[in-house]
C-alpha cells in the first residue's frame, strides 16, 4: 500500500487531514539524530559476511492449501479478488499505466480512486494506480495458481503476455517515459511500481518455470541496476521528506531477494543493502531508517504500511551484511512494533501509527498492514529459523486478517479495531470526521484508495506459500493448517499431506509419501499447548516436534495438541484470552445495512450497526470450554446495570461486531 503519505493527499481535500498530515510530520522530526547516530561506530552498512537463510521458501504451487483454507481462497476468487477489475474498471482496466498510458511530463490528472484529490497533490501521486493493478494481480495470480482454477489461469496467462510486450528494447518495465524515469528529485512510484508488479510476474514464473519470464525479470532489474548503479547513486533521494512512492519502493528488496534465491546471484543480496543504505541515509519521514530505530526514544509514527513492510528490507540488508549493528536494529525495531501490538497481534496504524500506543478500542489497524507485517515476519522465520516469527505471523492471518474479512469473501474493512462496537465508517461509530469510510465493509474502499482489497486479496495466498519450508535435511511444517506439499528432499520427491481443521481443530494427520529417505519432520507446535501425543517417536526443539527418522513408502503421523484457555494482559492492562492459535471475542448482535450496490451482482458497501452495546467487563470468573464445541463460556460484569452476566466467546476471526479486551470490573 502506498504511504499513506498516499493516504494524506487520499485526504489532501480535507482540512482535517491536512491538519493532521502537518502535525504527524513535524512529530516524526522530534528526536531525529540525523548523521550523529552513526558516530558510535564504523558504518552499520558495511558488509562483514552474508548471513545464510535458515530455511529457503518453496516455489509457488509447491504447498497448496486444503480444507477451509482452500475453500476461504476459492470464496474470494468468487469475490473480491476475481471481481476487483469488474467492479473498479477505471483503474485496473482502462488505464494500461505500464502501455500505452505511461506517465510523462504532459500528463498532469489521472483518474486514481480517491475522491476529491486535485492539483499539485493528485500530480504527486499519479502512480496510485499501478499499485492498486499490480498488487491485486499479485493475490489474484497466486490465488489462481494455488486453487488451480483454469478459467482465471488463462486469463492471467493473457495478461503476462501483454504486460511483458511492454518491455522495452533497453529492458525497461515500468509505468514511465523516457522523459522521466529514473529523473526524480520528489515523489515517484519508479521502483514501487516495479517491485508490485515482478512480485506477480515471479510468482507465474514459480508455476509456469518459463525462462523467458525469468529472463524478462532479470532484464528488467538489471535496467533499475544500471540506472541506479550499487554504491553510486541516490535511488531515495528526494527535496520532499513526505514521498510515500518513493519509500514504498523499498520493497524492490523482495523481488532482488527473491532473484537471488533463484540464481544465487551474490550482486541481487548485495544490492538490498545499497538499498537499504540509501534509504537510512536521506532526509525521509520514514520510521525504519537506521538512525531512528537505533535511538528508543523515537516511537514509530510514520504511515503504518511503510514502517512493517521495511522491517523485511531491513532483514535483507542484515542478511546481506552479516553486520551485527543491522541485527541489532532489528531488534530495536520489534521492540517498537510490540509497543504497536494489540491483543489480536495486528500492529496499529490509522492510517499514522503517530507515536501512540496500541490499544484495543481507540486504534485501528490497517489491512494493508496486516498483510505486510505478516510478510516481514515470515522472512524473518525464513532467515533466522526462530519459531516466534512464524508464530506472530500465524496469529495475524488467523485472528485479525479473519476478523477483518467478511465471511462471505466479498468485501473486507479498510480499517478495524480489535473491539469492533460498529462499522459505519468512522471508528467504533464516531462521527466527526464526514468522510472518515474505512471502519466498514467495502469490496473496492475506492473513495479512500483502493489498496486494502488488493492486499486481503495477497495475504491467503503469502500465508499458504510459508505453510512448509525446508533446509537441507528437514521439512518443516511452519504455519498449520490443512495443506498439501510436493518437494525434493536430498533428491527424492517427499509429499506430505496435513489433514486437520486447525485453528478450529488439534488434531493432524500427516500423511508422509517417499522412497527411503532420511530426514527430519518438524511440526510447530501452536502457541498456548504444552500437552499433546504424537504416533511416533520424537523429540522437542526450540517449540517444535521433530520426528527425524528413514522414511519409506506411505506412512502416517498422527498428533494432537490439547490447548487450554490462558489469560492475558494487554499493554493497556486489559484482560483478554487465547485458546491455542486462536484469540477469543465476544460476539455482539448487529444490524447489516446495505449503503452501496455495485454493477456487479452480490457485491455492496456495508454498514454494521450494534443491537445493544454493552462493554462489558472482567471479573476474575473463569473461561472454560463448552463441550465438543468451539465455544466458551464465563461470566462477565454489565456495567450498565451492574449485574453479572454468562456470556459465550467465540473465534476472534469469525466475527464481525466484537469485544475481545476486558476492563476489570468490580465484583
């Protein structure tokens, strides 16, 4: 998602949002070191020894989903992803910004979906749409390839064609003229541009292994190496500290890892670094420069999408580096994210995360961010092999992406908080702000930006890809759920197949296929279980089960975890509860009203009013399971009229209206 630097001119007609875009700047610049931070050593860029990844991603359509997670991914091909082109045309559709309509001097108003952006704004922002069509064909893409659905593979194939044609004879891909690209000293969307679209283009060529689409991607990265030569120019450099493009374009590290991944050239790992080097080294407002990360003082406060995506191009840096003071900043950096973290692990930003703490009621988090938090932290298990990170990026897909997605896959909110009292597009019902439209259900959000559906319409599929990852002698089952993988280990082909309802069930069957073959079968064990049986020998390391024996012909492992309910605390100190990966939630009655019909059939804006809202409150009673059902039971305080209460708490992710942090009450 663009800066929602973006999100400011989305509301640069606002004087509301102009206000608050002056004051979360001059807040962003307090405390700021500048080049004195780097005084207390050498250089943090310099590169010592690249790091080896722990684990290495499987390519696309080696793990393929199964179950509800296979069902969840053909409901949104039915909805938001397979229909985001019909119901938003004019800018997916009509506008061919990396063809014909190419952006050149002459150009000085485009059509980008925010209502009401004019002027000098809208020029600065002309970009917008090649991020709404590049990432949603990047989830529709991987959707399509993970659900096998022929009718949407052959109009993919369609487009990869066209979009290929448009590559110039001097291996140029992206959304300029000759006039302008690569000649920027302000806002631009350059490398964005091309890193949204080569995530898609990289994931058909994972499916189709044609060389001519990885030699296309290759020729296209080198076009941006040879303009933007490593340790010799200024790819971030910008007279304007508010560019959200130009920042977003920090995530061209996914595509050069990614490249190197696939070659193992060294100069695609090493260019991360020059990347991130240059980024930490301009005047931005950016929340993951080097400096500002290493100084605890300074919170986060940019927009929220940009400082969780730069947390993996900050990990690609460190990776490339092997330099001690990246990891050390990494470190600095969840520091700061877990003081943004609400009880469900979503991380706040509304779309500014502000220098203002989580909390369950009066911040909202952004899907975009979900998806790339999730991101990041999956390359963070990638590289270091820590099951904490998987473990975080588990509960971000299964409780607040859920949550946050409608159930019947048409449309998702922009904006959401943990306690969700209403949906009517301001926060929790607030209506000060007229045009605040991002607390409520929309498959398209056109009139604030049209990044967050695209986004929902990724994360599925990013999820289902980091399933199961490997190293050289074992295959490790990272995120759970029901799923299948096909892969080599030491040169066999092993196929596992996961059967299990997980989150919704603790019970797995492994079902292992291959031909006399060694390794090590690890299976994560989900937060919150310390008791489980499994059906064959194994040992326990660093939280997951490891069955590391000669495998052979067909073979079964059967385990199964038995989760309990454990209490927690927030930041705020309000009590909320967990039952192995899920998080519980109060379920509160609405009323859906349909706002806005689409010219597509089925799909509307919708608006979630409560029944009754009462914000009820802890009392010390206990949460106990209500027998073979995943449902629970306690009793909580009603403040209104002060009375005790048996309530029943339900899956966070299946709910639309919710409480799932509790005050303490008096008894």
């Amino acid at each position: 998602m663009e800066i929602k630097f973006r999100s400011l001119y989305r509301h640069h007609r606002m004087h509301y949002f102009l206000t608050r875009v002056t004051v979360c700047c001059l807040l962003f610049f307090t405390g700021f070191c500048g080049n004195n931070c780097f005084a207390q050593q050498a250089s943090p860029f310099q590169k010592v020894k690249a790091v080896a990844e722990e684990y290495r991603v499987l390519p696309l359509g080696e793990v393929l989903p199964e179950g509800w997670l296979k069902e969840q991914m053909e409901e949104n091909l039915n909805g938001f992803t397979g229909h985001l082109d019909s119901l938003a045309p004019d800018l997916i559709l009509d506008d061919d910004i990396y063809g014909k309509n190419r952006l050149s001097k002459k150009v000085k108003n485009k059509d980008v979906g925010a209502l009401g952006v004019t002027g000098e704004a809208q020029v600065q922002f002309l970009w917008w749409n090649s991020e709404t069509q590049s990432n949603w064909r990047d989830g529709y893409i991987r959707s399509a390839i993970l659900t096998n659905n022929k009718a949407h593979l052959i109009k993919i194939e369609k487009y990869i064609n066209r979009i290929l044609a448009t590559q110039d004879a001097d291996e140029y891909l992206g959304i300029y003229d000759h006039e302008l690209r690569y000649r920027f000293d302000n806002e631009n969307g350059e490398l964005w541009s091309k890193a949204s679209l080569l995530r898609g283009l990289l994931a058909w060529y994972d499916y189709t292994k044609q060389k001519t689409i990885l030699n296309a991607i290759e020729r296209a990265v080198q076009n941006v190496m040879d303009n933007y030569p490593i340790n010799n120019s200024h790819p971030f450099y910008s007279v304007n500290p508010n560019v959200g493009g130009t920042t977003h374009g920090l995530t061209i590290t996914d595509v050069f890892e990614s490249l190197y991944r696939i070659t193992g050239k060294e100069i695609y790992r090493d260019y991360c670094l020059f990347l991130y080097e240059d980024f930490s080294e301009q005047t931005l407002n950016e929340d993951a420069q080097y400096s500002k990360l290493m100084n605890d003082s300074i919170l986060l406060k940019g927009h929220s999408v940009h400082t969780y995506e730069h947390l993996r191009s900050l990990a690609a840096a460190y990776q490339a580096s092997g330099n001690n003071e990246l990891k050390q900043a990494i470190d600095h950096f969840l520091k700061k994210i877990d003081f943004e973290t609400t009880a469900s692990g979503g991380a706040v930003g509304d779309e500014w995360i502000g220098g203002r703490k989580a909390d369950a009621t009066a911040r909202g988090y952004e899907y975009c961010s979900l998806q790339e938090l999730m991101h990041s932290y999956l390359e963070l298990f990638i590289k270091s092999g820590q099951q904490s990170y998987a473990a975080r990026a588990e509960k971000i897909f299964l409780n607040p992406a859920q949550g946050a997605r409608h159930p019947n896959g048409t449309c998702v909110t922009y904006l959401k908080s943990d306690n969700s009292f209403a949906l009517t597009g301001g926060l929790n019902g607030d209506t000060s702000d007229k045009h605040q439209t991002r607390y409520r259900y929309s498959p398209v959000h056109k009139e604030a930006a049209v990044c967050c559906v695209p986004n929902a319409g990724r994360i599925a599929p990013y999820y289902v890809q980091h399933m199961w990852v490997k190293n050289d002698n074992s295959l490790v089952n990272a995120l759970l759920g029901p799923s299948e993988v096909k892969t080599h280990i030491n040169g066999k082909l092993v196929t596992v197949k996961e059967s299990t309802d997980y989150p919704y069930g603790y019970s797995f069957t492994f079902k292992v296929s291959t031909s006399k073959n060694k390794f090590a079968l690890k299976i994560r064990k989900p937060e919150g279980t310390t008791k489980f049986s499994v059906s064959e020998n194994f040992s326990e390391e660093d939280g997951f089960i490891v069955i590391n024996k000669t495998w052979n012909g067909k073979q079964s492992v059967q385990i199964t975890f038995l989760p309990e309910v454990i209490k927690h605390q927030d930041i705020n100190n309000e009590t909320y509860f967990t039952y192995g990966g899920i998080v519980l939630a109060l379920p509160i009655e609405f009323i859906e009203t349909k706002t806005k019909p689409f010219p597509v059939d089925g799909f509307y804006d919708l608006s979630h009013s409560p029944k009754e809202l009462i914000v009820y409150q802890y009392i010390g009673e206990p949460v106990s399971q209500i027998p073979d059902k995943l449902k629970f039971k306690t009793v909580l305080l009603n403040p209104i009229n002060n009375q005790k209460q048996s309530v029943e708490l339900v899956p966070m992710g299946n709910t639309i209206l919710r409480q799932v942090t509790f005050k303490t009450g008096l008894k």
